[in-house]
C-alpha cells in the first residue's frame, strides 16, 4: 500500500474520546474473536514487552461493557507477558457490530498491521454492513455503490480507487477461491489489483506462474506490466511466459515487433500450412509438366522477363531479404526443436544461394 491509498489525517472515527480513564487487572481482559486481526507477530509482542516493562503502557486498551477488549489487543497481550498488574482501560459502552468493526478495522490500519486477506475480508465487510450505505455486489458502477464506496474511504482514510481495488480483489478472491486454494502461498492484494485487467482465467495462470517463480519482475515492472504484455502476445508467446521460457522483456519485443496484435495463428500451424501448400504447389506443378510439355519453356519465359524487366529483378531480390533483415533472432524462442531445425536448414540454404549471387555480382564488376 502506498501513501497515495490511505491517509491517517482523513480516517474518521465516529466515537469522541472523552471516556474516564480506569485501571484493571490484565487478566481481567477477554479478546474478541471475531476482531479483524486473527495473526499476531510474536516478536513485535516480546519487544512491547519489554518496553511496558519500564514505560507502561501509553495509549489505553479500549473494552466493552463485559471487558472485552475492542482495541487494544496487542497491547493486552504485551501487557500480560510484562507480568503488568493492572493496564489503562477506556469503557466503551453501547457499541453495535459495525461500530465495534470500524474502530478495530481503523486501528489495525493506522498499525498496518492487518495481513491482506484480513484486510479484505474487514474492509469488504464494513461495505456490506449498510452502515455507509447501499452496497453492490459485483462489479460495475453505480451512483449508489460509488457513495457507500466514498463514506466508507473517508471512514478508514483510504482513497476511494484503492477501497474499490480492495472490493474487487476480494469478490475475485471469493469467486477463484477453489483455484487460488491449489497456490502454495495466497496472492497479495497488490497483485491481485495488478492482474485485474486480465478476464479471470488468465488472471489465474498470470498469478499461478508468478507464484512459482515463472514470471519474474524487476525495477519499475509490476504484474500489470505483465498483464498489458500477455493481453497483446500471441498463444504460443503467453505459454511461453507461463513456463518460464523466454522473460518479460523478450515476450515485449516480440509483441511490440507484432504491433500489438495476436497472430491468427500458432507457429506450429502457420507450419503446418506453409508445409502442406508446398506439397501442393509442388503437385501442380508436376500435374502441369504431365499436362503441357511446354510447361518448362513456360516458366523460363517469366524468369526471363525479370531480365527485360530490371526493376522486378531488384524489387524480387531485394524486398524480402529488406523484410528478412528486419527480423530479431529473439523470435525464434517461439519454435520447437523440431521446427527450429527446418529453419535452420533454410538459413543454410539461403546462405548458399546469397554466396553465389554475391560471387555473381563481383565476377561481373
């Protein structure tokens, strides 16, 4: 979360802090469990620890009526591994559900102390509660959703963008939870707003190969980097990307030397056709011989016309090897072993024949 999402100076809190200060045992305290924050860092508890043990504690626990605490947990904690007799306390009396939510969920926050899934399970509850207003599942926008979203932002001092990020996020979390269960380590919020763009299937894979390390990111990159990437590559190069195979700068060149378009088709059957239409061509070609014995003359008549015609020589010679030069060895990761050996071998094969009419060329000079 950056400091551009929330704000500590516009987070509002609807309780005034005019309560009597009281005093009381420590064991007294009960937490809640249904308080937003269900994991706590042992290590921060231990260095609280000690301090309380010199300065006490500073900001008081807040409880209700039947001493459990609302704020305040980890100062209670700390508290009772301090062997502290007695902690400040500040008696809230008469809070429903959604206020006693609100001022954990704001604590929590000012502490940055929630993990992410807690973070959006507290904040998409405090949408649904009504308490800001109508809420909408889904997404889509609506005046009514867009005015809940906003008292909720000034409520806990969020941006009103970054409260929208974290609502989508959660119904994603809800709806893929079957899928996202499978990764070894639950995605963040950050790249869960990241892959947004994405429809929810390859938002899935984007996730899942960067969860294992597939796609790596580096610098200024994000997973939307990765996401506007894998949206204009072709299939053969988004597989590529999920395995692992060729990195996040290579599938850009390849996809900004496309122009950002998807191939109509896969290598595999641009192959597969070029394959089939030579055969073809070579049949018609064989049919045309057995047809017209004249065939041959026939085709040496338009190769000669290149030699009336020196125009069509240059242009016939000139432009595809212009075209083949603009290529970029890096496109060549597309292919299969297989198919990289038929290139190669038409590599050679060219080599030979620009040899010859280079030698061609020079004899005549």
């Amino acid at each position: 979360m950056s400091s551009e999402d929330y704000d500590l100076k516009k987070s509002k809190s609807r309780i005034g802090d005019t309560r009597a200060l009281e005093y009381i045992n420590p064991n007294l305290l009960k937490p809640d469990p249904d308080q937003p924050r269900k994991k706590f860092d042992e290590e921060a508890i231990e260095k609280m620890a000690t301090t309380l043990k010199t300065q006490n504690i500073i900001n008081p626990i807040e409880v209700d009526e039947s001493n459990v605490i609302i704020t305040g947990e980890i100062r209670w904690r700390a508290s009772k591994k301090a062997g502290l007799d007695r902690v400040p306390i500040i008696r809230l009396a008469g809070l429903d559900k959604d206020e006693r939510r609100e001022r954990q969920v704001i604590e929590n926050l000012h502490q940055n102390a929630l993990k992410d899934v807690e973070l959006e399970n507290a904040v998409y509850e405090m949408y649904l509660s009504g308490r800001y207003g109508k809420p909408q599942r889904g997404s889509g926008g609506s005046k009514n959703r867009d005015n809940t979203i906003t008292k909720l932002a000034e409520t806990i001092g969020y941006t009103q963008p970054y409260v929208v990020q974290i609502i989508e996020a959660k119904e994603f979390r809800d709806r893929s939870s079957n899928l996202l269960n499978k990764f070894e380590t639950p995605p963040k919020t950050t790249h869960l707003r990241e892959t947004s763009s994405l429809p929810d299937e390859d938002r899935i894979k984007v996730l899942k190969a960067a969860s294992d390390g597939k796609i790596q990111t580096h610098g200024t990159e994000t997973l939307a980097t990765v996401s506007k990437v894998y949206k204009e590559s072709s299939k053969p190069i988004k597989e590529k990307l999920l395995r692992g195979e060729i990195g996040l700068d290579e599938a850009k060149k390849i996809s900004d030397r496309a122009g950002g378009q998807k191939l109509l088709c896969s290598t595999k059957e641009f192959l597969e056709f070029k394959r089939a239409s030579d055969e073809a061509w070579a049949r018609y070609e064989e049919e045309m011989e057995k047809a017209d014995p004249n065939f041959e003359h026939i085709r040496s008549a338009l190769e000669c016309a290149f030699v009336d015609k020196p125009e069509l020589t240059l242009k016939h010679i000139c432009e595809p090897l212009v075209r083949f030069n603009d290529l970029d060895p890096s496109i060549l990761t597309v292919l299969d072993a297989g198919q990289k050996e038929k290139v190669l071998t038409v590599l050679l094969e060219s080599r030979k024949k620009i040899d010859e009419m280079v030698k061609a060329i020079k004899d005549k000079e």
